[in-house]
C-alpha cells in the first residue's frame, strides 16, 4: 500500500515530532556521505535540533576547514560581485557624461552658430533639466550665504546691546541714575532682516 503525501508543515505532536526529526536526519547524513563517496565532493552539514543540540558531518577534511574554505569562496564572489557592479555603473556615468556633454555641445553650437545645428525636443528637455539643477544648486548656495549674513548681523546686535548694557550699568555706578534719550535706546525699527524676505517662491 502506498504512503500518503506528507503535508510539509509543522508537526504538532512532539512525540511524533522528535521521531520525525532522527529518521530525517538520519537519513540527510547518510546521502551526504554517498554524496561524498560517488562523486568525491566535500559536504558539510550543520543540523540544530529543536532543544540546541548540534550534529554536524564533514567530509573529507573537518568543518574547520570546509566553512574557512566557503568563506573564501564567497568573499571572492561577493568581491567580484561588488567590481561587475562598480564598473558597470562607472560606465554608465561615463556614458551619461558623455551624452550630457553632447547636448551641451550641440545647445552651445544652436546659440553661438545662429541655430545651424538644430537640436530635437528631447536634447532640449535635458539641456532644460540641466539648467534647472544648476539653478537650484546656485540658489541653495546664495540662500547658504544669505543665512549666514543674517546669523552674522543678529550676533553683532547681541554683542552691541551687551555693550550698551553694560556701558550704562558703569554710567549709572559713577554718575547714579542716569536718563538716557528714549530715541536712542528704542529703536523703532528691528536691526535684523526678517528671514521671510529670502524665501524664494
């Protein structure tokens, strides 16, 4: 009588559990050592048990040596991997340098030839695109300054009403309390620049 299909899933019953896992395992080592034997290859296997405990099977040598020799094995793959990629994209930015210069060569031609060399609609989107990122990039580098400048001015008005602070804290010890004019102690305008005026739209 045939065997039923086992449904590849989890057993409940550990009893049935733990038999389940020695018949198997038992017989994964035996094919790795007829592997081993017939086709003189070296196999390694690592089994864990439910409860930690460890069975291993190296042949031809220890494990030692054969998960040293994986190691090797992969680290010179994932190297080859990382040199097939990194050219691959080299080229592809050489290329996409290339092409770029093209379009600007071509866009410059148009301008200084009087349009002798007529460029397509898509030559103009990129030599557009390109534009449009050179313009974001000196924006954002005016705006870097922009900022910077006002930092600057908001700190000398620190340090200038310290200063004045201070002088009138010494005025008032030598000379006692001392009126100062309301219009140079109330500025009725501020000293810094809203940062809302640099806000490009």
């Amino acid at each position: 009588m045939a065997r039923g299909k086992v449904q590849m899933r989890r057993i409940e019953n550990p009893v049935h559990r733990q038999v389940t896992f020695c018949k198997r395992r038992s017989g994964l080592l035996k094919k790795a050592k007829e592997l081993s034997v017939l086709c003189d290859a070296q196999v390694g296997l690592i089994i864990f048990s439910t409860h930690g405990k460890l069975y291993e099977l190296a042949t031809n040598g220890n494990m030692q040596g054969l998960v040293e020799k994986y190691m090797k094995s992969s680290r010179c793959s994932l190297e080859e991997q990382a040199d097939e990629k990194q050219a691959l994209e080299s080229k592809m930015e050489v290329n996409m340098l290339k092409n770029e210069i093209d379009v600007l060569q071509k866009g410059l031609g148009y301008m200084f030839e009087g349009g002798a060399g007529k460029m397509n609609l898509d030559e103009l989107r990129v030599l557009e695109n390109n534009l449009e990122v050179w313009m974001y990039h000196i924006r954002s580098a005016k705006m870097d300054i922009m900022t910077q400048e006002i930092q600057l001015l908001k700190n000398k008005e620190g340090i200038l009403k310290a200063a004045n602070k201070c002088l009138q804290e010494q005025m008032e010890m030598q000379y006692g309390v001392v009126e100062t004019d309301p219009i140079i102690t109330n500025i009725p305008y501020s000293l810094t620049v809203q940062n809302d005026i640099y806000q490009y739209s």
